[in-house]
C-alpha cells in the first residue's frame, strides 16, 4: 500500500495558534511549553536569572531595573539600591504599600518613580525621598524619560485642571511642569475617557495607554511647542502592567484580551492570542520586555507566555518579522538584560517539561488514514516521547495512542487510524531541546471519497 508523508514545520515557527479557529492543517500549535519560537523552528528556552536570591513578595513586586547609573530593586513598601555585585542596600521606606507597578524615568543619577506614591532619587546626595505635590510638579501615577524630558501622566494631586485623564510634561532637564512663555511644559487631556495606565516613549513619539483607549503624542512646534496627538484608538489596555517595549516596538494586551504591536510609525498590528490571554487574571497581567533578545513575557504571576520576535531575511535581502508565542514556566515580574544575561524575579512551577501538540490535521484527506511513523528534526539529550491524537468522527471526543518512545535517530512508531489528528511531542528535561520539524507518515485505509488521483497534503 502506498505510503505518504506530511511535515510539519512552519507551525514551529508560529508557535501557539493566534486564533482558536485556526483552519485544519494551517500549521500551529496548541501547546508549547518551556520552548521558544524562532525562525528555525522550536528551540530550547533560556531561563531567567534572579542575581539577588528575592522572592516576590505579592506579584508583581519586587522589580528589577538596571539603571543607567544606578541598579534598583523596587518592593511594594522598600527601595533597594544593589551594587554590582547584586547586595542590596535598602535606601527608603515608603511608609505605605503599592498596589501597581512602578514606573520609572532614568536620567542617570536622578531617578523618578511613580505608582501610588511618587518617589525621587537626589542626584546631588543619592537620597531617596517620597515626592510631595507643589505649584510646580504634582503627584501622577506613570512616567517616561523622552529624549531627556520628564513625562507624567494621571494626575493624583490637586493641580490646575488636570486628572486622572491627563498627561503632562516638564521643561527639559527640568521638574517644573507650569507652563511657561516658551510653552516648554504643559498638559493635556487625553481623547478617550478614563485613567491614564501607562506613558512610553516610542521612536519620536510618546504613546499613553490608558484604562479606555491608547494615544500617541508627537511633538508640535506650531502653534506653540508641546505634544499633539497624532493617531488615537478606542481601546485601552487591561492593566497598569500590560504593556511594555522600547524606541522600537511596543506590545500590550488590550482590555477585550488580544495582544497587539505597536511599531514606531505608530500603528498597530493585531496578534490576538486571546484564547490564551483569557487564561491570565486580566488586572494581574505584566508585560516584560528583553531587548536583546526580541522577546516579550506576559504573565500574571501563576501563568506566562513568551512572545518571541522573529525577523528572517528573504532571498532579495528583505528583513520580515512576525511573531511567534509559547509558554515557560518562569513567571518574571519583569526582566532586564545585562552581561550576565536575562535578569528578573520571578515565580515559578516545577514542570521542566518540554511539550508541544499541534492543531487538528487531516492531510486534506476526510477518508480514514493510518499512522506508521513520526520522524522528528530534533536535539536534546532526554528521551523523547510521541503520541497521536486522533478520531474518525468530526464532533467527537479525541483519544490518544501513545507515548512511543523516540529511537536516537527521532523516529517513532505509532500506528493510529482516525479521520483528524494531533501530533504531540514530550520530553522530561527542556534545557536543550530543539525541534525543526515533524514528519508524519501514513497510509490510505480508507478509500471511499476517492474518484481519481489522490492528493495529500
């Protein structure tokens, strides 16, 4: 009997499926864990580094940030200074606890921090010190460093006219935010309704995210200096943390549960993933961003996916990029890149087990096939293991046929009949696992639908 074959291979690059209505044989995953995506297929996940020994303490605290002067480890109720060779010093009490995370503004030796408390670091003393509201700069709950100018949003203390809706700015190298005769400072109200979560710079703009709706502020000269806005949308995010990025791209999840990017033009591009967002406690979920790597985690502190960017270069030289998500055990409350690697802290389960299943397949065929074997592209040092899911009725339940084990040259026996099926792959240890593709090879049992030549995959 004539025997066919199908790989499997571009759903190692996508990773999880974006849609749950994925179409049959339009490769991706189901499941993807401790692995990550990239051009070459699946490859082993790097874990994260915790240099300084924390526990997080109520998610997501405490946070890492290596600063452009100074190291810092923020709890929800103590400051901590950590020196390079990651002790920490604690260097302020702020007396009450925080519920949100923080936002940062670096400008080397002055640091600026705003959650529910606005804090300061002396650059003359290297004090810290629990900022109190004046005429010229009020308390406000986000903050950004853009190109040297301080960026405030959500105004938490009497000021003028503004609230919780707006966002304002000092005159550079400056903390006074009152408008002057230069314009150099100022405010303004955001054109959705709600809170202001979030201000990031983002290449020559800086975008605010906000409870209700995102909005991205160039600067204007005319008819006075300040920001306008330049494009807006009418969805917000779904918490403080669920955002995060650099002068380059910016990806966030929005309030309905699907992730987007945003690049430096401004627009956005809908990934979605929301069959696996609404896994995650929408208030509880933090975007973390590893520059160096490409790579964004999203967490909520008991669960985390990690949104790999993967560029790849065509025959004309053309760089591409897309997207491609997995999970990982790790659950950072944020990360930060350093010459000892990626650094954070973080929770995480005891599963270090590599898995991936695949969505439903048919081959294009509805008739009855059969199975024989499963070739994998695949290193790591661990026995592997394969099994198939499959059924012959499209509204039944699934049943499984395995775990076979993989020989040393990635070849599983598993002989399974079924109509539609699900190719699973797992291994104990995910430290150095790397998987190209899948090769699935099967038989026709069953050839009634068939008139004329046949045609697989």
């Amino acid at each position: 009997m004539k025997e066919f074959d199908y790989t499997f291979d571009k759903g190692l690059v996508i990773g999880l499926r974006p849609r749950e209505d994925n179409p049959r044989n339009s490769q991706a995953l189901t499941d993807a864990f401790n692995v990550r995506a990239s051009k070459d297929g699946l490859i082993a996940y790097i874990p994260v580094i915790d240099p300084t020994s924390s526990t997080v303490s109520k998610w997501p605290f405490p946070r890492l940030y290596i600063g452009k002067s100074v190291n810092i480890l923020a709890d929800n109720s103590n400051i901590y200074e950590v020196s390079s060779g990651w002790a920490k010093t604690e260097v302020l009490d702020l007396g009450t606890t925080v519920t949100t995370p923080w936002a940062i503004a670096d400008f080397h030796d002055y640091v600026v921090m705003a959650s529910d408390v606005l804090i300061d670091r002396n650059p003359t003393t290297g004090l810290w010190s629990v900022v109190e509201p004046s005429s010229t700069m009020p308390l406000f709950k986000t903050c950004c460093n853009f190109k040297g100018q301080l960026i405030g949003g959500n105004v938490n203390s009497d000021w003028y006219d503004c609230g919780v809706g707006h966002v304002i700015w000092a005159r550079p190298g400056s903390t006074n935010f009152l408008s002057d005769k230069r314009n150099a400072a100022g405010y303004m109200p955001m054109p959705f309704g709600g809170e202001v979560y979030r201000t990031l710079p983002l290449g020559d703009s800086v975008v605010v995210y906000g409870s209700s709706g995102l909005a991205v502020l160039s600067p204007i000269s005319s008819p006075a200096p300040g920001f306008g806005v330049a494009v807006s949308y009418d969805f917000g995010i779904a918490s403080v943390g669920a955002v995060a990025g650099d002068d380059s791209v910016h990806v966030f999840v929005d309030e309905g549960g699907q992730v987007w990017a945003i690049g430096a033009d401004g627009k956005v591009t809908l990934l979605d993933y929301k069959e696996f967002m609404d896994e995650l406690t929408a208030e509880d979920i933090v975007v973390s961003h590893d520059p160096q790597q490409k790579k964004f985690f999203i967490s909520d502190g008991t669960k985390t996916f990690l949104l790999a960017t993967i560029e790849a270069t065509t025959d004309l030289g053309v760089v591409t990029k897309s997207y491609g998500m997995t999970e990982v055990y790790q659950h950072p409350t944020n990360v930060q890149f350093s010459n000892s690697g990626l650094l954070g802290i973080y929770n995480a389960s005891s599963d270090a087990e590599f898995r991936i299943a695949t969505d439903i397949l048919d081959f294009g065929l509805r008739a009855q096939k059969t199975t024989q074997t499963i070739e994998l592209g695949i290193s790591a040092s661990d026995d592997c293991y394969v099994a198939v899911d499959w059924r012959t009725d499209k509204s039944a339940s699934w049943n499984t046929v395995g775990w076979n084990f993989v020989n040393p040259q990635g070849i599983a026996t598993v002989i399974c009949a079924g109509t539609e099926f699900r190719l699973k792959v797992k291994c104990d240890d995910y430290s150095d696992v790397n998987l190209d593709y899948m090769t699935i090879r099967f038989k026709l049992t069953d050839k009634r639908s068939i008139r004329g030549k046949y045609n697989v995959g």
